[in-house]
C-alpha cells in the first residue's frame, strides 16, 4: 500500500513545482502553445499522482491488491511518458519524443481500466 501513496505525494510535489515553473519562470522562454502543452503535461501529472494516492487508499479498503498494484504501475508508466515527453518537448525541442506521449495516455488508459476491474471484482465477491 505504501509506494503508490508515497510515489503520489512525491510526484504531486513536483507537478506542483513545475507549475510554478510553468507559470512564472518560461512565460518568456517558451511559446503559448509551449505553455499549453507544459500545462497539460503539469495537469495529467497531478490527477494521476492523486490517482496513485487514491489506489493506495483502495488497496487498504482491500480492493483487488494485485490489480492495484498493476494499476498503479501503469498511472507511474503514463505519468513518465505522458507528462514527461510534453515537458521534454517544451522544455528541450526534441521532437522524436512526440509519439511516446499518446502511449504514455495508452497507459492511464490501462491502469483506469484495472481499477474498474477491481472494482467490480469487489462488488461481485461482495454480493456473494
């Protein structure tokens, strides 16, 4: 239970510095379309931290632990490649990043699914 909670508040932490940096220190390095795309990449990270945060809270409830911990590792994977190659793009102008982004989405979209999964999981061994 503890890593997907301590991962989320670490990463949290940094969605929240990069914001920072994104609000005040590139306004006059980066373009607007360079601030929309860190901004984006600032907003998945925090939902998705908190979202590590909320697995955590699950696995406790005693939701499918196995599926969580899956789960959990795919919102890090998607963070890393989502978040993390709209920041390499603004910040570095490597283009060769830009098709990892849709794969880090890819994985947010697996990790959401196994929650769903263990969520029905436990309401079916609930109503048995």
């Amino acid at each position: 239970m503890r890593p997907p909670l301590v991962i989320g508040a670490l990463l949290a932490l940094v969605a929240v510095m990069a914001g920072a940096l994104g609000a005040h220190g590139l306004r006059d390095m980066v373009s607007a379309r360079g601030l929309e795309v860190f901004q984006t990449a600032v907003t998945y990270q925090v939902y998705h931290s908190i979202t590590l945060i909320l697995v955590a809270i699950l696995m406790g409830m005693g939701l499918h632990r196995r599926l969580l911990a899956f789960a959990s590792g795919f919102f890090l994977l998607g963070i890393v490649l989502f978040s993390g190659s709209l920041y390499v793009l603004v910040l570095t102008d490597i283009r060769w990043v830009g098709p990892i982004t849709p794969i880090g989405g890819g994985c947010f979209m697996v990790g959401w699914a196994l929650v769903l999964i263990a969520g029905l999981r436990r309401q079916r061994d609930s109503q048995r």
